[in-house]
C-alpha cells in the first residue's frame, strides 16, 4: 500500500484564489457582476485551504487505518499457524494403523500417545439392552395406577389414568418425560395385536430396564413379563491377552490416549494395532508456518517500501513507512526467528540445523534435503525449536500485545477512528461557515449589482442628453 508525495493543499488554494480573482475582475468590467461565480469563487477562496487540509488529513488517517487492519491480519495469520505447537499436537501427532483393513476396528491416538503396537481380540460388542412384552388387544385400556421404569441408577414414574391409559398413551408418555432415564419406548403391531417395545439409549450390562406395574395396572407391561429381544451387555477385548471390557463399543481408557472403537466386524478376530509417530504432519505443520511467516514479512515489506521519484513518476511510500509499529515488529519477530531455543538437553538449537534459513529479505528459506532429513522421532531440534517454550513459544509471545484485545495496534486504531471522528466534526464546522458566508456575499454583492445597474443606467441617461465619445446628446442638439 503506498502513497505518492504530493502538495494538494497549496495547489487548491491558489487555483480558487485565481478564479475568484478572475470572477471580481470578470465582473467589474461589466455593467453588472455574475453574483452567483463571485460569490462562489470568494467563498471557495475563504475554505479551500482549510478544507484541503482536513481532505489530506482523512485520507492519510484512512490509508494508515487500512495499512494496520492489513498488517494485524497478516499478523493473526502467522500467530494461527502456531497455535498447532502451542499445544504439542504438532509435534505430537501419530498414524495408527490395523493388520486388517475393514475388519470393524479402529483407533485414533491422542498428543500423549506412544509409538507402541497391541495385539487386539474382540470377543464382544457392546449391546443396549431390549424388551418386548406380551400382545396387547388394539385400542384396550391398561388399567389405572402407577408404572415405574429404571435404567442405568435412574428411574421414572408415570400414573396411568382412565382418561390415558391406551398402549399409544403409555409410550408417548415415556418418551416426552423429563425425568426419563434414557429409554425409547414405541410399538410394534403384530397379526396377534400390539406389543410395547422398549429400547435402552446406552450400551452395558450396567443400563438393564426394570418395569414395574402398581396395583390394577396390566401385568404384562412389567419387564419380567416382557421377553428380552437383546440383552445388555458389556464390549470384551483382549489387550496383549489381558481381559478388557467395556460398556460402549469405545474404548477411551484401555491404552493411555489411544481411544479404540469396534463394529461388529471385528467380532472374532485378532488384529494388530501399530500406533506410529507422524513426522509427515509434523513437518506440514512447519511448512505451514514457514509459509505464514513469510506472507507476514511480503505484508510488512509492502507496507514499509519507498520507491523514489524517477522520471514522469513520483516518489512511492508505503503507508507505514517509518511508523513506530512497524519499526518494532520489524526488530522484533526476526530476533525471535533468529536466536533458536535451547532444548532439554542443553544445547542451543536453531533452525538451520532442520534446514530453514533467513534470506537476504528477512523470508524464510527450506532446504528440502536437509529438512526431511531432520524429521525424525525424537528429533531434539525440533522439539527445541518448535516445543513448549521453545521458538514458536517466543514468537507467539511476540506478536500477542500487537494482535490482543486492547492491544497495541487496536489502540492505534482506536486513536484513528477518533482522529477520522474529529475530522468529519470540523468538516461540518466548515461547511457551515461556507454557508454562512455565501449568504452573506450574496447580500453584499446582490446590493452592489443593484448599485451598478443604476449607475449604469444614469450613464446612459446622461449620455442620451449631452452626448457621449462619438454622439451628440439631446441637449446639445437643441443648444444649436
């Protein structure tokens, strides 16, 4: 974003001062003056420096407010970038992998995960438990009293009336309850009549449903007359031959950060599950911070270059060129990049030991060779560099007053929009002036045209009577 060197103010000035001067001169040659070009030209004279001036002042606040909103952007960007070492997940990211592939068991491996492999068995899926109960007459009441279910620790009670105690009554009941424990209740209409159905919403053995029916409430509806379609039952694996069970069909807690979930397909088999460290995610996530802090140093340079005046051109200056923000991130962020990070093992650590450098320009560079190379598990370079405290922790660091809430560059913006907020103040101001002002030269010139026009008329007049240059008058017309 640059900006050309120029003196609008002083030229604006003069030109109208010119035309006013133009317009009186114009005027005064004539019988009568142009009231409305006069006016126009005097009062243009009266606020064009002004007016100029504030013009200058809003465009430059306007260019360095969008200069700033340019350079937090790029700055949000690259601070996002860190934010995958920030947490270790970048340096912490793994594969995991089964010997057979679509055989219903899968894994994903958590930051604190380890490279390991497990032999895996599955015996048993997890079941959410089902009951059915005896057949029921279509449309028969089911008697009036109390009907309690329970599931999992927690139970529900419903009273059948006369007024709601059909089968369709019983089951909308239990499903729009607020204190339902977690079962589904529908119904399933068979050529013997209708059967209540009803399903646990969690798997285990631990979520059985129990019905108990109150007294003059049908027996049928009670799950120990009900018939178990399903039964609740826990997921059993074998981890490296260690028995392992579980009441959903995911595992989140048999192997430290690893989470497990098993299909029906894995049922009977034995799979091995190969946890590895991803270095290829690893390094996208370098690269992807190398390629955010390189738009931030291409935003920066743009904002902060100057082009000097050659030929018909002029001079071109970035629109944060020699601003205090600019000049600080400027030092700043390249120190942070520069320095490296000292690593567990006390040694001081930098990049171009992974193959990334800084250019002539203050850009990163990756040396492909060099970089893969330096991506392997347990890389203490890497963990230095890019770990908690290391570079990318200074770096995150760095950028944070700039970019925060309240921060450097949205207090300067603040200070802008307020500066811009004045301007438009005094540029009302002055348009009252103007208005106040053409209202009076109005006046003023309208009773000097009126002047003129009568004094131009006695001209004639007299001319008529005692003659002019290059006419005899009435008068001495009759002297002869």
């Amino acid at each position: 974003m640059a900006s050309t060197i120029t003196n609008p103010t002083t030229t604006s000035t003069n030109s109208v001062l010119s035309d006013a001067a133009q317009s009186i001169i114009s005027g005064a040659t004539n019988s009568t003056l142009d009231v409305n070009q006069v006016v126009k030209a005097l009062v243009n004279a009266k606020i064009a420096g002004p007016s100029a001036a504030l013009a200058a002042k809003q465009t430059a606040s306007n260019t360095t407010l969008s200069a700033l909103g340019t350079l937090k952007s790029a700055l949000a960007s690259l601070q996002t970038a860190l934010v995958p070492f920030k947490d270790g997940a970048a340096l912490n990211r793994f594969t995991v992998t089964t010997s057979e592939k679509d055989k219903g068991l899968s894994a994903v491996a958590g930051k604190n995960a380890v490279a390991s492999s497990y032999a895996i068995e599955v015996d048993d899926l997890a079941t959410a438990h089902k009951l059915s109960s005896g057949n029921l007459d279509t449309g028969a009441t089911l008697g009036e009293g109390g009907l309690d279910i329970t599931m999992g620790g927690k139970s529900m009670h419903l009273t059948l009336a006369a007024s709601s105690n059909k089968l369709s009554d019983v089951v909308a009941a239990i499903n729009r309850a607020k204190d339902n424990p977690g079962v589904t209740a529908s119904i399933v209409s068979g050529a013997d009549g209708q059967h209540l159905v009803l399903t646990a919403n969690k798997t285990g053995e631990a979520n059985q449903i129990e019905v108990t029916t109150g007294t003059g409430v049908e027996a049928r509806l009670a799950s120990s007359q009900m018939r178990e379609v399903v039964a609740a039952s826990d997921a059993a694996v074998r981890i490296d031959g260690t028995r392992v069970t579980s009441a959903s069909n995911t595992l989140d807690a048999a192997i430290s950060d690893i989470t497990i979930k098993l299909e029906s397909a894995s049922v009977g088999t034995k799979q091995t599950l190969t946890i590895a460290a991803d270095t290829e995610a690893t390094g996208t996530a370098i690269r992807d911070f190398v390629k955010a802090y390189n738009s931030y140093v291409d935003a920066l340079s743009g904002l902060t270059s100057y082009t000097p005046a050659n030929g018909s051109t002029s001079a071109q200056t970035g629109a944060l060129l020699g601003d205090s923000i600019a000049r600080s991130l400027a030092a700043s962020l390249p120190t942070s990049i520069s320095t490296g990070a000292k690593g567990s093992d006390g040694v001081r650590h930098s990049l171009s030991e992974i193959g990334i450098k800084l250019d002539k320009s203050g850009k990163l560079e990756i040396d492909d060779k060099t970089f893969t190379k330096a991506l392997q598990p347990d890389s203490r370079a890497i963990a230095a560099l890019f770990g908690s405290g290391g570079m990318t922790a200074k770096l995150d660091a760095a950028i944070t007053p700039y970019v925060q809430s309240s921060g450097i560059i949205e207090r300067r913006t603040n200070a802008l929009n307020k500066e811009i907020d004045d301007i438009k103040q005094q540029s009302s101001k002055l348009d009252a002036r103007a208005t106040l002002l053409t209202a009076q030269f109005n006046r003023q010139f309208t009773a000097l045209n009126a002047l003129m026009t009568t004094m131009n008329n006695n001209a004639q007049y007299l001319t008529q009577l005692f003659g002019g240059a290059n006419s005899a008058g009435a008068l001495a017309t009759n002297h002869k």
